[in-house]
C-alpha cells in the first residue's frame, strides 16, 4: 500500500536538491510546491466543509436543549452534558448489539471474500478484470433496493424457505426474516464487495517469485501461503477490515429493512430521534459516542495490526 | 364524469390502484429517502443553530392574514401524500377544474411520505419564521399537528370563507378535539386503524385485539403490528379513551404490548409497509390501515377482511393546513372548500379508497355504479363495493365505536408517551 508514497519521485525534495545554479529549475520546483497546495486545496476545502464543519455542528448539538412544544424546536446551548448520559444509559446495549453484528459480518465479509479475491488474484488470467467486475456489478443497482430484494429471497415462503419447507426439511413456522440472522446476512452481502477490494490489490500485488522461492524451499503449499501470501495480504486484509466493521457498525437500512424486534441497531435510533422524534440533540449525542467508539477501536486495531507494519509487509513485497 | 381512469386506452383500473394507496407506498419512499438522512438532519441542524436570534415563529396565523379570493394570486403549491388525489392521463382532472372555476393553478406534489420526516423538512423554515413555499400541507392528526397550531406555525382560517365545508362536512370531520372550531385544519381524507388479515391464513377469524396475540387464531409468527398507532388502539380495546389517557394507562398498553411481542404468534413491529409482508403472505394479519386492507379486497381481489375489533378501531385524520407565512392563503382555502362539494370530493374518493369528509359522496358513487353497469359490469361492481362497504361511510355505530388518538401537547407528555411506548419495540 505504501510503496508509491516511498517510491515515486517526491515534487518537493527533488527540486531542493538541485544546484543553485539552475534557476529556471528552482522557480519550478517553487511551482510544483504551490502546486501541491493547489491540488490539495479542493479535496481540503471538500472535507473542511462535508466533515470538520459537520462535526463541529453535530457536537455542538449535543450540548444544546429544547423541545418542540416549550421552544418551538429552537436548540439553546447549555452544556447539556445529560445528552450523553441518557444515549448511555439508555441505548448502551444497541452499540454492542451494533458492534456485536458488524463484527461477525466482518469475519464472514473476509471469509468469503479472501478465497475469491485469493483465486482471481492468482488464478484469474486474461479473466481477471472481467471477474473483479463481477464482484462489483451489484453496486450498480442501489444499496436500498438491494437490500429490499432480499425480503424476497428470506421471506416465510420465499426463495430460500420455501422449496426447503415444501420438502419438509424446515419446519412450517421456521423464519429467517426479521431475525439477526437476516440482518447478519443483510450486512454481509452488502459490505462484501469493500472486503474484496483491498483484499484483491493487496494480493494482486504479491510477487509471485516470492511463493516460487518459498517452495523451491520445499515449503508446501499450505505453508508457502501461510508464511508468505497471507502475511503480505495483511494491508488488505486490515483495509478490508476497517471498510467493512466501521460502515456496518453505523448501518440501519438492513436492520430495518430485514430486521424486525429484537434487532434494532444504534444506526436507527439515531435515524429515528433524527427523523422521527426530531430530538436533535439527542440524536447528535448518540453519533458523537458512535464515532468516538469507532475511532478508539479503529486505533486499538490499528495498534494491534500495526498499519506501519502493513506497510513495510507490503514495501518487501515490491 | 370524464375522469374515470379506465378511460384511457390500455390502462388497467386495478394497475393504477395497486399505485393508488397511498400507505403502502410509504415505506419504500421511506427507505429511499433515508439516503438523504443526513443532508436533511444537518439543515435543520443549521437551521437550528442559527435560527436562536430570529423571531420565533410566533408570528404566523392571526387576523393579519387576507382570505379575499379577490386577493388570491394565481398559483398555489399544494403538498401531499403519493397517490392521495385522482389522477387520470397524469393530470388531475379536480384540480384542473378549481382552475377553470378560480384561474388558480394548483402545483401538486406528492412529496409527503410520512409525519415525522415531512414534518423535520418543514421545520428550520417554521422555527425561522419563514415561508415554507408551500400553501397547503396534509398532515395526519397527532403532535406535528398540534405543534403546527400552538407555536403558531398554522395560519388561522377565516371560517367565514368556506360554504361547502360548513354545508357538506361529515360530523366526525366537523370541529375534531385537536382543533375546535377547525380554526387551522379541515380533514382531507381520513381513515381507520384495525386488524387487517389473510382469511386463508388465519386459523379462525378474529373478533377481537387480544385475538392477535393467541395462536388459536393466528399462526405462530405470523402476526404484525403498527408502532405508531398500537398504543392509541390497544388503549381504546382497553376501554380506555385515549384522548385523556395518562400515563397509568400507557403503561396498562405498553404492558399488553409487550405481552403481543412476546407471544407465540409475534412476527414484527411496523412503521409502514406491512402491507408488503401480508401480500408476500410473511404475515397472516397485523394491526392495519383500512384503505389499505380495502383496497386489495375490492380492486385486487385478495382474500383480505378488515375489522374494527371487539372494542374499536382508531380514527385518524389527515388535515389540510395552511402554514404560516404562505403566499396565496386566500387560494388556499378556496381550494380547501372547492374539495368539499360532493361531486369533486366523489373523484377524489373513487380513487383513493379513504373515508371523504363528504358523506354525500356514498351516494354519488353509488349512481355512477349503476351508470357504468351497461358499459363496464367489472368496475361498476367495484364502485358498487365502494359506495356500500360500511367502512368508508361510518355510521352512528361505527362512530361510536372508534376513537381519534391521543393529541401530545407537551414535550413531557411527549417524551413521557415516548419512553413509555418506545422500548417495546426498541431491544
């Protein structure tokens, strides 16, 4: 992942290395430097306003006050630090029900993904775009509609369950719909394609000499991508990681479009004291802990699985 | 009448009303719009934060406002719920004659997909006291309504202006308990909240609430239930009134909700689009719109029934509201009274298969049942089934035996209500 950032050409260092004589050169290099901040100015102001300013204005909210009935919905400011207390002390058990499920769709978003990415990397040839498509193709229809169809395919005598019960090999009041496990399922085949992504760069990427030499060194196969594929798919796998855990965690449309009582996650309590209960500052305190929490356990994770050791697994790649 | 939808060539009466109910469209509407969660969350938020200095909204209604039809302007933005109005050859045939009666243009849009987020778009403009662009607002009875008249965010009608409404308004729809007088509101539709059921489902036909909850009657999982209106519906089959409920009788309602949930028969809670469930048959009943329920049986020919049970069923009404600030208020309520004469409120009806604050109108579709009888036998028994299915046109019994919900006016009743009923559903 790391390797164009340390290989390419800097556009700064290089110009300050020249000799004093070539002016032309330097009022170049001073050119390429504004530059720089030319091309970063659109991304910066970009995430200046759709983040920073967001961010602070979600936070703020969290502190305020008001009702829609006392004060015409109007929020004062007051420190309103109770905001935190009752998200806590009432909703506590959503974010790890929330955490609990993005996790396990995690696991099975890298489980089934890793095989895939693995044998298209390796084994895909000519074909190998085509089939990377293929694991894209489903963005191409919209996230809620995806999602709604799988109503179909989970319902009580839907797709799935009913040739099994018209066999009798369920039982007739069995369901799948409105359960965890739907919403387990939900989440997993939506956030898969972020999952295969990082997963097949980072493999695609390996030096196949490197698994040559691993078993010129009488390792086996089993051995040689134990010891050298799946070390040097680390970045990906971390990527993957983050890209599927941290989304999941937030998601309330599979909850609410496949989950029923006894899966509400934090996403749609957010959305409801957003939308329905027009509780803006509960609801901004609720997001504040949301990220907050996803920003420790992405750092604890990333302590823990090292994002400079990723990179220099993947810079002994190249 | 011209304006009949099977008018048109290759145009499937029963395809436009599969469109036409206006509940069941709303949770995929829902489910879209969640997309733009954030952007419409964050404005009000905006809206919110800036909105500390400016006038606080106290400002609209009042006497100021002119209702002299020779004031109106000539166009009118009229906001309502997907396929709540007729519509044939994608124009609105009643809408295009309260033109040529007033030169009024009315722009309608269907962007109402439910209360609360309808209701959070509205919100920065009336907290800022401003004009929301629109002249006319549809919003179902209940606290976005109440909130709406006691932070003067609904202009006050002038009473004097609206002949048709005093002359032809049902009684139900006449001076509601949440708007003595309908100083602010005037019913566009209305409707009732039930049990609507599968009758191949179900083990044996259910007369009662309690029945949901017993697998004599309903298979197991099989059952589901509207959030929203639950609480207001079991209260009122807990003999309880729910209009001056308190807070003893919301906990006796969330118990027997809780009860639902835990029972054998349980499937799921709702906000909308259990219709979806019923027809993929994932549900056997479920607590129910009646237009919903009506329209399958009548126009798609499920075997659906609605009943009001044992001890009532919950009256709803959506109100048509000016807000504050709007510019064509006069426009407004000439078109708000041009939908109470009997022959508009007729077209409106034959489409949306609600109850019409126009009694009047059973009748009228009865005729044109008996008119379309040597031309269309098909449609004419519809309309037949239409004019004379009781729902629709209740009667003094029927009235007797529903309730329109509890009006939240406070935000500690609010929260209280909230908290009271939330966690059933929220684990």
């Amino acid at each position: 992942m790391g390797q164009t950032a340390a290989g390419a050409p800097g556009l700064i260092p290089e110009g300050m290395d020249l000799p004093p004589a070539r002016k032309g050169e330097r009022a170049l290099a001073r050119r390429r430097r504004t530059a720089a901040y030319g091309m970063l100015a659109p991304g910066g102001v970009y995430l200046f306003l759709g983040f920073v300013v967001p961010l602070i204005i979600i936070v703020y909210t969290s502190l305020t006050s008001g009702g829609l009935f006392t004060s015409g919905g109007q929020l004062t400011f007051t420190w309103e630090w109770s905001n935190y207390q009752k998200a806590l002390s009432e909703y506590g058990p959503f974010y790890v029900r929330s955490i609990q499920y993005a996790a396990i769709a995690t696991v099975l978003c890298i489980g089934l993904a890793y095989p895939m990415a693995y044998w298209i990397a390796f084994y895909g040839g000519r074909w190998k775009s085509t089939l990377f498509m293929m694991i894209l193709v489903p963005f191409f229809v919209s996230f809620v509609i995806r999602t709604v169809q799988w109503n179909f395919i989970l319902g009580t005598n839907g797709l799935l369950l009913g040739p099994l019960k018209s066999a009798g090999l369920v039982p007739e009041d069995f369901h799948v719909l409105r359960t965890p496990m739907a919403v387990i399922a939900g989440i997993t085949y939506n956030y898969m394609p972020f999952a295969a992504l990082p997963l097949y760069v980072a493999l695609e990427r390996i030096d196949r000499r490197l698994v040559e030499a691993a078993k010129d060194l009488y390792a086996s196969k089993a051995t040689a991508f134990r010891k050298v594929v799946l070390p040097l798919s680390v970045p990906g796998i971390f990527a993957a990681v983050i890209l599927t855990f941290v989304p999941a965690t937030g998601d309330y449309v599979n909850a609410s479009v496949l989950g029923g009582t006894g899966t509400t996650m934090i996403g749609q309590i957010i959305q409801d004291f957003f939308l329905v209960k027009h509780q803006y500052s509960i609801a901004a305190a609720l997001s504040v802990i949301l990220m907050a929490g996803m920003l420790v356990i992405a750092l604890i994770y990333a302590r823990a699985l090292g994002t400079e050791d990723s990179t220099l697994a993947a810079g002994a790649a190249t | 009448m011209t304006t009949d939808p099977q008018n048109q060539p290759g145009f499937s009466p029963a395809f436009a009303r599969g469109m036409t109910s206006r509940r069941m469209s709303r949770r995929n509407m829902l489910k879209l719009g969640g997309a733009s969660v954030g952007a419409l969350s964050m404005s009000s938020i905006l809206a919110a934060c800036a909105g500390t200095d400016s006038t606080s909204g106290q400002t609209g209604g009042g006497t100021a406002v002119d209702f002299d039809p020779a004031n109106a302007t000539d166009s009118l933005n009229f906001s309502n719920w997907p396929l709540y109005i007729d519509k044939a050859k994608g124009e609105y045939p009643s809408l295009n004659l309260f033109k040529e009666e007033t030169g009024i243009t009315v722009n309608y849009e269907d962007e109402i997909n439910d209360n609360a987020s309808f209701f959070g778009e509205l919100l920065p403009q009336l907290q800022a006291g401003q004009d929301t662009g629109r002249d006319i607002v549809v919003i179902t009875n209940g606290e976005y309504v109440a909130a709406m008249i006691q932070n003067g965010w609904a202009t006050e009608l002038d009473t004097s202006r609206r002949p048709n409404f005093d002359a032809n308004a049902a009684s139900w729809a006449k001076s509601p308990f949440y708007d003595p007088g309908n100083k602010y509101t005037m019913a566009w539709q209305s409707g009732l909240t039930g049990v609507g059921f599968n009758t191949e489902l179900v083990n044996k036909t259910p007369t009662k609430l309690d029945d949901l909850m017993s697998t004599e009657y309903f298979p197991s999982a099989s059952v589901g239930v509207l959030k929203s209106d639950a609480p207001d519906l079991v209260m009122i089959n807990l003999g309880i009134d729910p209009k001056t409920s308190q807070q003893a009788e919301w906990d006796e309602a969330a118990a027997w909700l809780a009860q639902l949930r835990d029972s054998d028969t349980f499937y799921a809670g709702y906000d909308q689009g259990y219709v979806d469930d019923l027809n993929a048959k994932n549900l056997s009943g479920s607590m129910a719109w009646s237009g919903d329920v009506l329209y399958y049986k009548i126009w798609a020919g499920k075997p659906y029934e609605f009943i009001v049970p044992g001890d009532g069923a919950l009256l709803w009404i959506d109100n048509m509201i000016i807000p504050q600030h709007a510019k064509n208020p006069a426009g407004a309520l000439q078109m708000m009274d041009f939908f109470y004469q009997p022959e508009i409120a007729q077209m409106v009806t034959e489409w949306v298969l609600y109850m019409s604050p126009v009694p009047e109108v059973q009748d009228l579709i009865a005729a044109h049942g008996k008119d379309e009888e040597g031309s269309d036998p098909e449609y004419a028994q519809q309309l037949a089934d239409t004019a004379s299915n009781a729902l629709l046109w209740p009667d003094e019994a029927l009235l007797g035996q529903v309730s329109l919900g509890r009006n939240l006016t406070t935000d500690a009743e609010s929260e209280a209500w909230h908290a009271t009923f939330d966690p059933i559903w929220e684990q």
